[in-house]
C-alpha cells in the first residue's frame, strides 16, 4: 500500500468518530447556561463544532478497498487521541487565553486521565472548563476501556475474542453495537453509585458531579488547586477508596455482575493480584511514614491506604505532600503506579494482566532450562494450556510492550534533566514521568506552568504514549515516517 492510500485510510477512518462524537461534547454547554457564563458559550462550542467539521471533511477522503489491517486500526486510534487533545484545548485557549502548548497538555491530561495541570488557580476558573476537564476524563475513560477490550480479542491468549462463558464458545456480547451498549450501561450504573456515595459526605451536587466523574474514570481532576485536602473530609477520603478500586477492576466482572448474576469477586486473577498489591502498598507506606516521617500509626494507616490505591488505580488523588517522603517511599509509589490496574479498566499503567503473564513467563522459560528439550511444558494461564506457538508470540509482545515503556520513562527522564537545571531530585523526577506515563498525575510539584517549553511537550508525548501502551503511536510513527510496499 502506498503511502498516500495508507494515510488516507487512517484518517478517514476518524470522520465517522468524529462526527459521533461531536453531539456527546455538547454536554458542557449545559453547564455554561446553567452557571450564566454566556462567554463561554462560544469557546466550549468550539468543541462539538470543530469535531463535526473535521469528521465531514476526512469523510470525504478516498477509502482502499483492501481488507482493514490491524497496524492500520492502531494508527488511527493513535491519531484520534492527539487530534482530540488538541481540540479539546480549544476552550482553554479561547476562554482563558492560554497558549497553544498549555491548552494541548490541558486536553492530553484530559483525555488520557491524568490529573496533571497548567491552569494555575482552579477557583479563578469558569465553572464550565472545570466539568470540562472533569467530562473528558469520563469520555477517555470509557473510551480506552472499548480499546482495550478490542486488542484483547486481538489476541491468541483472549479467553472469547470479547467476553465468553466458561462453558460455551459463544461471545456473550455479539458485535460492537453490543458490546458498546453493555460498556455505556455499566459505567453509566458506576458513575450513579459513585455520585450517589459523594453526595452521602454532604458535598454539593456541582461538587459531587464533577468528584464521581473523575473518581469513577480514575482521571483525578478536582474543582481545587488543594485538591482532595482542600474539602477536610476523611469520610471524602474513605468513600473515594472504593470508587477509585471500582474503576480500575476489569469491567468483564461487571458484565458478568450485570447480565449473568455471577458475583465471584476473586474470579480473576487480575483481582487477586490487585488486592494483594493493595495490601503490600499500604503496609509499606505505612511502615515508611511511621519511620521515616513521624507520623502516627492511624494517620499513616490512613494515608497509606488512600495513597495506595490512588496510586495502582492511577487516579491522581493525593491526601499528602509527596516531596517531604523519604526518596525510598517515592520510588515504591512510583513502581505501583508503573504497574496500574486491571486490563479492560480506565486505570493506566502496564496494567496487572503484563505484570501477571510476564512472572509466568519467565518461570516457564527458566523451568524449561532444567528439563530435556523433549519434554513438553506447558504453558498455563488462567486455569488453561496456551499452545507453545501462541504462548511465545503473546509473551514476546507483552514483554516488548513492557521494554518499551521503560526504554520511554528512561528517555524522558534523561531529556528532562539534560535540557533543564532543577531542584527537584531524580527521584522527584521519575515520579513524575511514572506518573504521566501511567496517566495517574501524582508528582511532587515539578510539573506546572512555569516548567519550560520543552518539558511540557515531553510529558504531552509521554501521556500520549502511555494511555495507548506505546504501541498504537509507534505504529502511527512509522505510517508517517516509514516505508510502505
């Protein structure tokens, strides 16, 4: 395919997104009429307006006929998420004035769920950019769950190509149409539960909205420059807990909550794992704070906990100040959101499902040393024997995915302390590129509008990269830059 018929097929690809998602970023300018913010009727509809545009046009591009290929379908998922960062920082640039690299790092931590920003006061801010932020976030968070459970069924080891009982072959969500419907419906029933908790703290409605929907998607915007200590709740804190876990568990259990009335919690090893992290992390930064920063043992328990899960679920919330921690608590935390949640949820991160098949990987590569090369070892996951062909090929993308990721944290790291002299410690450092690259947005401070030009784009790039696991704008790179037959 030339190069032109391939680009071409790429975007076009995109119009039809485009334009169904033009309708569904309307919803602020509900809020900008509720609040009588009439200024920012014109920024905020710059959204939908720009979206429905675009779409129509690509639309019109030439389609090849040839059958669509899977580095093709990865490009255009690549491309979308750039191109919708950059429109969603539209209102920011209109109805706040900010530069064009501050309003795309705005939409790219919108839209890949991290909480990291570059409005330097949130209460200054008009009520409709602030459920702005918080309504991408939401939109992304659905958005990469369907992503995610598409590259699953792209693949040998996927239990059903979607979702598939354990006793029969056929999938239990028939189509995309389907599959879209059931994903919509069950985070729409999540997001009503987590509202419905916040709302139980005394918080107000406009609070509560825009809490639940961050919560829920693991994004970790809030309405204040102090965050999540700004409301001086520890019931807050408390209820947060479960909502942030709700959103980084598989949504497949859901689905089987939903649909089948099955309510096994620990049928899935990615939760098993999960708890068990949960557990780990909070004994660990307990035991750090204690030692090492005085603090009382329920405080700590408190802050260990909520850190914990703020950290695996990759939501960004943080109840402590990050830069007085002993430099060995920062890089703990920082490997817990380098792990993230569960695949198949909006968490970031490598997510447990790598981590769990990279462990048994290497076991099985290191048994099969010790045994005659007649001998066949299975592999297992899951309870079942993954064909030796399809095992090694899976293992072989999964740890490549895993490489690739830390070759990037690495790289960005470097760059960042080559091109700017900063106070900040390495290891404030590597939080914070963890940290964007796992689209969580917990950091120490290095991060804000005063971080020169190039730093901004680097942690744009790393965000980008990080939500879609490298791969997608890896293979978006090559469309644009390699060859093709």
């Amino acid at each position: 395919m030339h190069r032109f018929e391939h680009l071409s097929t790429i975007i076009a690809d995109l119009g039809d997104i485009f334009v169904f998602i033009a309708p569904i970023t309307c919803v602020p300018l509900i809020v900008a009429i509720l609040f009588s913010e009439w200024n920012m009727l014109l920024p905020m509809a710059a959204v939908p307006m720009t979206f429905y545009l675009i779409g129509m046009l690509i639309r019109r591009l030439p389609r090849t006929e040839r059958v669509l290929r899977l580095s093709t379908a990865l490009c255009s998922v690549a491309l979308f998420w750039f191109a919708s960062a950059m429109v969603s920082g539209l209102p920011f640039m209109l109805g706040l004035h900010m530069g064009f690299t501050d309003a795309l790092f705005e939409g790219m931590s919108g839209w890949t769920g991290t909480a990291f920003t570059m409005m330097r006061s949130l209460e200054a801010a008009p009520h409709t950019l602030l459920f702005w932020r918080s309504y991408m976030q939401w939109i992304s968070g659905i958005g990469i769950i369907a992503f995610a459970i598409a590259m699953s069924s792209s693949t040998g080891l996927s239990r059903s190509k979607i979702f598939r009982t354990e006793s029969r072959d056929e999938p239990l969500m028939q189509g995309v149409v389907s599959t879209g419907r059931a994903l919509w419906k069950i985070y729409g029933i999540l997001t009503f539960f987590a509202l419905g908790l916040i709302l139980f703290t005394g918080l107000s409605l406009w609070e509560s909205v825009n809490l639940a929907l961050s919560a829920i998607s693991t994004g970790g915007f809030t309405l204040h420059t102090g965050g999540i200590l700004y409301y001086h709740s520890v019931l807050l804190e408390l209820i947060l807990i479960p909502i942030m876990i709700a959103g980084a568990l598989p949504f497949k259990l859901y689905y089987h909550m939903l649909e089948n009335r099955r309510w096994s919690l620990f049928g899935d090893e990615q939760i098993k794992l999960f708890f068990v992290f949960v557990a780990l992390g909070t004994a660990v930064l307990t035991y750090d704070l204690v030692f090492f920063n005085n603090l009382d043992y329920l405080p700590a328990l408190h802050q260990g906990l909520f850190m914990t899960v703020s950290a695996i679920t990759t939501t960004g919330f943080s109840i402590a100040h990050i830069h007085s921690w002993a430099s060995v608590t920062i890089l703990f935390l920082a490997m817990l959101v380098f792990i993230g949640g569960a695949s198949g949820s909006t968490a970031g991160g490598i997510k447990l499902h790598r981590v769990m098949l990279a462990v048994r990987a290497l076991l099985w590569w290191f048994r099969r040393l010790f045994v005659s090369g007649k001998v066949l070892m299975p592999f297992r996951l899951e309870g079942r024997v993954i064909p030796k062909s399809t095992a090694e090929l899976e293992v072989a993308k999964n740890m490549l995915v895993i490489i690739l990721s830390v070759a990037v944290i690495f790289v960005a790291t470097l760059a960042i302390i080559q091109f700017h002299l900063t106070s900040f410690s390495i290891t404030e450092i590597v939080l914070e590129v963890v940290s964007a690259f796992s689209t969580c947005g917990l950091g120490s401070g290095y991060v804000s509008p005063d971080m020169p030009v190039l730093s901004k784009w680097i942690f744009i790039c790393v965000m980008w990269l990080g939500r879609l696991e490298v791969i997608p704008v890896v293979m978006l790179i090559m469309a644009l830059f390699g060859r093709h037959e």
